[in-house]
C-alpha cells in the first residue's frame, strides 16, 4: 500500500507540471550531441541533461537565437537559470543573467536591463574574472548612454579601464576607451572625446575585432569634428569608415556613418548630398530591419525637408518616425517575456514540490526500516495531506498563472488587430502619395531636360542639372517599384490575364533602352521564331518584367558586348530568355536573387542605381500570371534569366488575334 501511494503521487506530480504537448520544435544541440524538443506553448526545451553542459548548451541556443526568435532566446536564457541556480551553478548563472541583460536591452527595457546586468555583475565579481567584469560594466555604461545619464556611464567605463590598467591588451578595454569618448561626446565635451578615441587609434594589436573598433571610432571622431563645425575634416573621416564597413560587408555600422554624413552635410548647407546620404543610410537599415536606424533615418529626413521649406515632406517623415517608434514598443516580445516570467514562478514552485517529494520518500524508507508500521501510517497519512495540500495550491497558482495569460493573449490578439487597420492605412497613404509624386517627378526631368537644350549651360549649370536627373530618375524608379510591388503583393486578382504576342511588347522595350544601348555600346540582339504562339498574360505586367531584365542585362554588361533576348516554344509553355554577357553571378548571390531589397556583390558598369527591387517584382508579377522564373548563371560566364508562361489555347484566343 505504502508503495502504492507514493507511485501515485509521483504520477500526479508529473502531470501537474508536466509541459503541454500541441506544439513542440527539434532544437540541435552542437556542444553535447543531443537533440532538445521546444514546446512553444510553454517555452520548455526537454530532454535537456541536469548539468552544466546543458546548461552551456541552453546559453549557446539562447545566443544562436537572439535575433531569429528572441522570445526563444529568452525562453532558453529562463531555464538555463533555473537549472544553474538548481545545480549552484554560478558560471552559469552568471552568463544567463548576463544574456538575459542583453534581451531587455534589446527590447528596450532599460530598467530591467541594468538589474539583469547588475545581478551578472555581482556573480562575476564573487569568481574574480576581470576581463567579464569589464565586459558587463562596458554593458551597463552603454545603458546609461541610452538613457541619456552620461555621467553615470563614465563612472562605469572608468571602472573597466581601471581594472584592466595592469593586465595585457583586451578588447574589453579598446571597447570601454571608445565608449568613453562616445559619453563624452553626448555631454557636449568634444575635446576629450577626441582624446579617448585617439587613445583607441593607439592602441597596438592587428585583430579583426581591434581593427573594427578603431573604425568605429573614426566614425564617431567624424561626427565630432561635425559639431566642431570642421566639416572637411569630418567629410574625410566618415568617408573612411563608410569604405571599411562596406568592404567588410558591416551593414549597420556603414548605415549609420551614411546618416552621420547626412547629418553633416545638412549643417554644411548641401541639402541633395543630406537627402542623398540619408536615403543610403535608410536603405541599408530597412535591408536587415534595423529599426532604431531607420527611426534616425526618418527624424533626420523631417529635418532635411523642414530646411527647405518643404512641410509636407518634413510632416510624413516625421509621421513615419513616430509610427515606427510606435509599433517598437508595442512589440509583442515584452508582453511574451512577461509570460515567460509568470511561467518561470510557477516553475519554482514546481520544483519545491518536487523537493518535498523527495524528502518524503527518504522518510518512508528510515520508517521502513525501522519496522514502525503504526507511526509510519500516521506520517504517511500527514505528509499525503500535506502534499494533497500543495497539488491544490499549485493548482490554483497554474490556474491564476493560466488566466493572466489568457489576458495578457487577448490584450495582444487586440493589439494586433489594431496595428493590422494601421498597416492598411498605411500601405494606402503610401500606395497614394506614390502615384501623387510620380506626375511632378516626371515633370521635374522634363524641365531638366527642356534647361540643358536651350543655349549652352555653362560646366556648373550642367553638373546641377545632372545631379537633379539622377536623384530624379532614382526617385521616380523608387516610386515605380513601390507602385509594382504593391500590385505584385495584391496578386492575381488585379491582372487582366489575356492572350498577347510578346514580340510588339518585345520591340517597344528595346526602343525605349536605345539611348542607353548607344551610350554604353551595348547591342541588343532579339531572335523570336515567326510563329510566335500567343502567351496568357496581363500586358502591362509583362511588360514590367521585360523591362526590369533587360534593364538589369544593360547595367551588368560590359561595354562593346550584346544583349540577347530569344524565346522557345514548349509543349504548354514558352520560355522568354534575356542573356547578357555580365561578370555572372555567385551560387551565394542565387541564393537572394529575388528578395525584396536584395543587394549583390557584383556592381553595374558604369555605376547605375539599384532599389533592389526588379527582380522580386519580376518573381511576384510572373508567379501572379502563373509562371515561374529562374537564373543561370556562373562566375565569369554571363547570366540568363528565363521567364516560363502558359501558352494560350483556341479556346483563350478568339479570332487568334494579336493584343
């Protein structure tokens, strides 16, 4: 009976605080050769070894994870720390604390952020390790900055240089001398900025991660020398940090050295530079979704146009800067990581009851053995009430626990309706301030083209002129591809499907790219059979598609070189082929061929503009009219983009006449 009763609590145990089953995930493990599962509903890993290399191994998930699926992260960071705090586990702590510090900072809750990193701190100071100690006050530091408290985060990069006086070169110390000077910079002491980041250029050591720092310095060393009102100087510096980022492909730090060099040129009075340099820095921001980027973006645009004169411009970007700043914050990870820390108290209570449990079972083996049998039913009796009494307290917890999920849930689906309407509205505003600046736009390149006609303009006149038709035809392609995606995004149900006979769409293409086939030298050779059979398409998307390939063929072929466009017959389809004799492209750039705002290594010839939007707008137009698309291409070799339609029957094409 004795053993009875206790399999049967145990069994009721499991049950209560086993996690739910709906919906789990496979989760590599590289450090111990084990596979975990992730319950999404409860944020759970199982299978998860009680020891320190499962601890290690949550933290590396955590780490792996950080940007993919944050509440994931955090989810991993949570139970690597109750296990360390289980197992005593201080190292372990310490790094759990310290990621989860990292994931507040991230969501921007500041607060909750320094007690994170204050409890690693405590931890790491108790195991004596500097070089961690210096890592996380350089972390606390940078959350002051945040803030805005400068003169508390001096206190804590003082404290990392200080510790790390007497020991050999660490990266820890090349961070906290910049950060310094990045403190001194908010506080308006640009001097000494200039002088902890001169330190930094000092420093001796060729290391990547070095070398990064001392670029990120001269970044920051620019854009001082900006409000010393030194701009030449200032132009040089951030023009060698722009190169480096973008030569070691470091899309964030080269976004932001593009809006410091908007920054500057606005205080210099060159407003189309300005605009130039911020679109850039914005562009590479939207690429990899850098939100606080593209929110600077925006403010600074607002300003830029407040400048000119130009309210309307400076309202909508200020209006895009508060949406986003907006949408932020509204983020669904805090309410999720509140989740988490209601499930986390549960847990802890869990794992008392599962304690008491154990000390139970050791009780009924010395009674056992002590052949009590009356006292051992009277204390068996007791400690099945007691925990009979705690099922039902951590009953009532879960269920308290489960409730405030749930409105924490509804709270979220409500929110998500909310920034569902406020999408749509905004996808409509935009859809009509496009088609709103197409028209001036245009009528911008036509008056700059009728100015270079009449007379003879002067070297200046010219160099203006031409500067406003290239920031005009990148504008106008900006808003053409805008007005295309949104087409493409809204998908069949806006296209006209008709049969049409691609030649006549074929030849008015290629002479509308006539004055820029003679300018670079480039001949377009066009071999269609003369019994063309019509294909089922929307005309105008067609056309979109043809043009963004050859398009593409013209910017990436060398000069002298030809352009061909050819098509073949299939059984049900017919293949339209665009071949240029580019540099080809690499099996990494295929990869992103056709993401939106995707960018390649390869570069056009002669230096032409690129959204990074023509070839997803031909994936989405021709997957719309119910073909496919596809690249062949080596390195050195050229490239061929081939677009496949349905061919159009009898039935489709009445009197076979041609569109």
């Amino acid at each position: 009976m004795r053993t009875v009763l206790s399999s049967m609590l145990l069994l009721l145990l499991f049950v209560s605080v086993s996690p739910g089953y709906s919906q789990v995930d496979e989760v590599d493990s590289s450090d111990i050769t084990k596979s975990y599962v992730y319950d999404r509903t409860t944020g759970e890993f199982w299978f998860v070894p009680n020891s320190a290399e499962g601890i290690d191994s949550l933290l590396s998930i955590s780490y792996e994870e950080r940007n993919r699926a944050p509440e994931k992260a955090a989810y991993a960071a949570f139970q690597a720390l109750n296990m360390a705090e289980l197992l005593g586990y201080d190292e372990g702590m310490a790094q759990a604390y310290f990621a989860l510090g990292e994931l507040y900072d991230m969501f921007m809750d500041y607060p909750q952020a320094l007690v994170e990193y204050q409890s690693a701190l405590d931890l790491e100071r108790r195991l004596q390790r500097d070089i961690r100690i210096g890592r996380v006050l350089n972390k606390i530091g940078m959350v002051h900055i945040k803030q805005g408290e400068y003169v508390n985060a001096r206190d804590y990069f003082e404290q990392t240089i200080s510790l790390l006086d007497d020991t050999s070169y660490d990266l820890t110390k090349a961070g906290a001398l910049s950060a310094l000077g990045l403190a001194h910079y908010h506080s308006e002491n640009y001097s000494r900025a200039l002088e902890y980041f001169d330190q930094v250029q000092a420093l001796e050591g060729r290391s990547e991660d070095l070398e990064k720092i001392k670029m990120v310095t001269v970044m920051n060393a620019g854009n001082t020398y900006v409000e010393l009102s030194e701009y030449e100087r200032a132009e040089s510096l951030l023009n060698q940090a722009i190169r480096y980022f973008s030569q070691h492909d470091d899309v964030t730090d080269q976004s932001e050295g593009h809006l410091y060099m908007a920054t500057l040129y606005r205080q210099w009075n060159k407003p189309v530079e300005a605009l130039v340099q911020a679109r850039q820095g914005m562009d590479l921001a939207e690429s990899i979704e850098e939100n606080s980027l593209v929110m600077k973006g925006y403010q600074l645009l607002s300003g830029i146009y407040e400048d000119q004169n130009n309210p309307q411009q400076a309202l909508l970007n200020y209006k895009l800067y508060h949406d986003l700043h907006n949408q932020v914050l509204n983020s669904e990870r805090e309410a999720r990581l509140v989740q988490r820390q209601t499930q986390h108290d549960v847990a802890q209570q869990n794992r008392e009851i599962r304690q008491l449990n154990q000390e139970t079972i050791l009780q009924e083996a010395e009674l056992e053995n002590k052949e009590l049998w009356q006292r051992f039913l009277i204390v068996g009796l007791g400690l099945a009430i007691i925990i009979a009494l705690l099922l039902i307290r951590n009953i009532r917890m879960q269920r308290s626990a489960h409730q405030r999920l749930e409105q924490k849930q509804s709270e979220i689906e409500r929110k998500n309706k909310e920034l569902a309407q406020l999408n749509q509205e905004k996808d409509e505003f935009l859809e009509m301030a496009a088609h709103d600046l197409r028209n001036p736009l245009s009528a911008i390149r036509g008056v700059v083209g009728l100015m270079e006609e009449a007379g003879e303009p002067d070297a200046d006149t010219l160099e203006l002129t031409n500067l406003i038709k290239i920031s005009t035809d990148r504008m106008l392609g900006l808003v053409n591809n805008f007005l295309n995606v949104e087409v493409g995004d809204k998908g069949p149900g806006t296209l006209n499907i008709i049969p049409v006979h691609i030649e006549k769409t074929i030849r008015r293409i290629t002479g509308n790219f006539r004055n820029k086939t003679l300018e670079k030298q480039i001949k377009l050779a066009i071999d269609l059979p003369r019994d063309l059979r019509p294909v089922m398409a929307d005309e105008d998307s067609l056309e979109r598609i043809l043009e963004n390939l050859v398009s593409n063929a013209i910017k990436f072929s060398p000069s002298g070189s030809t352009v061909e466009i050819f098509s073949i017959t299939k059984e049900s389809h017919m293949d339209i082929s665009v071949k240029d004799s580019g540099p080809g492209i690499t099996a990494v750039d295929q990869e992103k061929l056709f993401k939106r705002f995707s960018t390649l290594s390869n570069k056009p010839t002669a230096n032409e503009s690129s959204t990074g939007l023509g070839l997803y707008i031909v994936k989405k137009f021709t997957e719309a009219m119910g073909g496919h698309v596809h690249c062949e291409s080596k390195p050195g070799k050229g490239s061929t983009f081939t677009v496949s339609l349905p061919l159009a029957t009898d039935k489709s094409t009445p009197g076979n006449n041609a569109t």
